[in-house]
C-alpha cells in the first residue's frame, strides 16, 4: 500500500524559510518523478514545484526562484526548500507523484506566513 507522509511545515514570518519533507512507502521511489502541491483555504489545488525521476526540476512562476525541489532516492524522499516566504504562500502542502497521482494522498502539512 502506498503511503505518503509529509513534515516540516509551521509558522514562520514573511521572509522565513522552511524545509518540507515526504516520503513515500510501499513502493519503489526512484521511478517516479514527484511534486509538491498546495491548497490554500477556498482555492483549489495547485502545482508549486515538480521534480522527475532524473532530477529535472519545473517551479509554478509564484515559487521560482525561492523554493527549491530536491530528492533523495535512497531515502524515498522529496524536499521542498522555501526561502522568503511570502503570506500568500500559506497553505497545506502535499507531495504526490507527478504527472501521475498516487491512488492516496498523505495529510499534508500546514505552512503558515502572517501578514
């Protein structure tokens, strides 16, 4: 059973940075190219960053430039480095393969920048 567990998220103030981290169990991670998602309340979901199986990395224009997508296959895990953050970036974050979805999603995790 695929299993997706997210972590790092918080409370940070505009210009903060945070480091995300998901790792996926219970199937072979390296194959995969993944991504990081983010619904903020009443909006729907949507791409920030994406990463391929073979390191090539793709940023919605909101992100470029102060996040940062990396993986670590022998770990099954995919980061998301956020630098300057911003209010509008408040959202819970996801991870999930990409462009194909895992059946399941993990419970995200909450990042918080107050205005």
């Amino acid at each position: 059973q695929v299993q997706l567990v997210e972590s790092g998220g918080g409370l940070v103030q505009p210009g903060g940075s945070l480091r995300l981290s998901c790792t996926l169990s219970g199937t072979i991670f390296s194959i995969f190219g993944m991504a990081w998602y983010r619904q903020a309340p009443g909006k729907q979901r949507e791409l920030v960053a994406s990463i391929s199986s073979g390191g090539g990395t793709n940023y919605a224009d909101s992100v470029k430039g102060r996040f940062t997508i990396s993986r670590d296959n022998a770990q099954k895990t995919v980061y998301l480095q956020m630098n300057s953050l911003k209010p509008e970036d408040t959202a819970v974050y996801s991870c999930n393969g990409h462009p194909g979805f895992f059946s399941s999603w993990g419970q995200g995790t909450q990042v918080t920048v107050p205005s």
